[in-house]
C-alpha cells in the first residue's frame, strides 16, 4: 500500500480528491484488468475494487514527486502519473488534471527501470537506455531540441546509444 498526504489542490497525492490531506490517504491504484468508470464517484470505485476477491495491485519498485504530479514506477516496469497536468507532465497525450494514479500506456515492450519527476518536466529511463520525457520544456529541459509542451513522452535522441546509469530531473532542468 502507499500512502500520500499534504497539497493536493491538483490531485498530486493520487487519494481520489482534488484537496490538501493533513493525514496519510491511501493512493487509489486501479487493479489489473479492471477498468472504473469515471463517472462513479471516488467512495465507488474504492468499494468496487475493495469488493475484488484477488485484485491485483501494483508492487511499488519507485515513487518520484515532482511540481504539483507524482510518478510511480511498478516492479513490472509500469508508469502511473497523477497530479498536475496542465503542461502535459503526466505523459498521458492531454492536460487534464488526475486525482488517481492512470496508467502511462506508451511503453508496451519497453522495461522502464527508472523515473524522475521535476518541477516541470517528468523523465524515464528504460532499460535499453534510451530517455524519454514530457511536460513543459520552456528552458529546454526536456532535451528535445524544443522549448515547446509536450503532453507525451518522446524519445531524446540527443543522448544516443549511451550507457545511463541514473536520472534526475529539477526545477527547470535535467541531468
């Protein structure tokens, strides 16, 4: 289980709310295979996948929290994002604001093996070694040769076939 507490206006704690949390709330994870309909409220999806004899959850390898979003990589090597997106760090293809963990579904065949969240951009490492990264790229921090958002990872071709140990990303920087 993971918990999350603390500012939570943009749904970065991943409890299911858009509100600060002064306590420990737990992060709501879809389990695999089950698809919850938006429309139900939080309080009916938690009991649906509390009511799942057998759900399987995510096993928690590595969190990284960035500038109002959160990243979360699985032992499976899956990406969940949530939180902020308005500049399209959550790599899901829009800029809608998550209040749950969603499932980055760009890396199907690709064993990610590291992730780094910033102020403004989010960072992947897969284990080929190649980088990827998303969200707002005003100073060049997403390596992509562009200042511009991107609301998805893209391949950073500038780093080639190098041999990446580890990643960081900052406030509007990355290494």
């Amino acid at each position: 289980e993971l918990y999350a507490w603390g500012a939570g206006l943009y749904g970065e704690c991943g409890s299911g709310s858009f509100a600060h949390s002064n306590a420990p709330k737990l992060v709501i994870f879809q389990p695999k295979g089950m698809i919850l309909d938006p429309s139900e409220s939080i309080e009916s999806q938690l009991k649906m996948t509390a009511s799942v004899p057998g759900a399987e959850l995510p096993q928690i390898k590595e969190i990284s929290a960035g500038g109002h979003h959160s990243m979360v990589l699985s032992e499976e090597g899956q990406l969940y994002t949530f939180g902020y997106s308005a500049h399209g760090k959550l790599g899901l293809h829009n800029t809608v604001n998550q209040c749950t963990p969603q499932l980055v579904r760009d890396f199907k065949g690709k064993q990610i093996v590291q992730i780094a969240a910033g102020w403004n951009p989010s960072v992947i490492l897969t284990a080929r070694g190649d980088l990827y990264a998303c969200g707002h790229g005003g100073s060049g921090q997403l390596g992509l040769g562009e200042t511009e958002i991107m609301p998805n990872f893209t391949f950073i071709a500038a780093t080639g076939p190098k041999d990446i140990k580890k990643i960081y990303a900052g406030g509007n920087h990355t290494w």
